[in-house]
C-alpha cells in the first residue's frame, strides 16, 4: 500500500513541474535567438541607433515584423529571434 502513495506522489511532482515547462522557440532558417530578454519596458531599453534592419519572429518562428536593428527587435517582449533583413 505504502509503494502506491509513493508512485502518486511521484507522479504528481513529476507533472506539477512539466506544467511549468515553455517549449523552446522555433528558430526560422538563418534567424538568430535573441537571448536574455530585457526586464525593462522596451521604451526604457537603451539601443544603439544604428540602422541595421532585421525581421523578428515570435515563439513559433512566424515573422512580427521588421526593426531597426537586432536590439530594437530583442527589446520588444514577443520578438524571439531575429534575422539579417527585412521580413519580405
């Protein structure tokens, strides 16, 4: 009787921390992961302003939009990733 509570109870830790778990960004061909996301608003992020347009993708790899530069996109909360260009 004991063994069966033990499997419940490892069982029910076991989903607890799945249920926590993001899957991974998918990353488009050629794109760049952004990294560590700013904690800050993107309004508060210092970026350079240098105009090197990039694309941003979301969590699944469809593109959002295109950027000024790879720091402009990776300040935004959705932007995921980023590639080289514009989005078209």
């Amino acid at each position: 009787m004991k063994q069966k509570g033990w499997i419940g109870l490892a069982a029910a830790l076991l989903l607890a921390a799945l249920s926590g778990c993001q899957a991974a960004p998918v990353l488009p061909s050629g794109a760049i992961a952004c990294g560590d996301k700013p904690k800050a608003p993107p309004e508060r992020v210092m970026c350079p302003m240098i105009h090197d347009p990039v694309c941003g993708f979301d969590q699944q790899g469809q593109p959002l939009a295109e950027y000024g530069n790879n720091c402009q996109a990776c300040a935004q909360p959705v932007v995921m990733s980023y590639r080289r260009g514009s989005c078209s």
